[in-house]
C-alpha cells in the first residue's frame, strides 16, 4: 500500500496524459500477488504509446466530427496535449 501511495502523483500524472485505462492498468500492477512483472511493465508502455489527445482525434473522426468545428475544438479543449 505503501509503494502505491508514493505513486499517487504519477498515477495522477499518467491520467492526466494518457487517460483512465493506464492509470488502472497500473493500479492492477501493484496490487496484484507479487507485484508488476516485466511483460506487465511492457503492456503498460504499449498501452501508453497513444496519447489521450491522439484517442480524442481518432474518436472524433470515428464519429465524423471535424476537430476544427465548434464541437471538436470543445472536445479537444477538454483534452490535455
């Protein structure tokens, strides 16, 4: 518990730059029985590869938004570089 407590300002880092699924990704790592093995070390990396703001381009243009109409600069406005 201790080793993820002195994580907290990276999980909160990795949120912030690379969305929920990482940060779980990495709570799963340590809490799981005898810790983070290097194949979790190196689907974590894989997972981080894309940025959050690249998962919002590739949402929007899933969806037909073009990121420079008012609705796709709103999305990405919420979405950090």
């Amino acid at each position: 518990m201790a080793a993820i407590i002195a994580l907290l300002p990276s999980i909160i880092d990795m949120i912030t730059k690379y969305g929920v699924p990482a940060a779980k990704q990495l709570w799963t790592m340590f809490s799981q029985a005898g810790g983070p093995t290097p194949a979790d070390w190196d689907a974590l990396i894989a997972s981080t590869a894309k940025t959050a703001r690249q998962q919002m381009l590739d949402t929007l243009a899933a969806h037909g938004i073009d990121p420079t109409s008012p609705q796709g600069v709103a999305f990405l406005a919420l979405t950090p570089a």
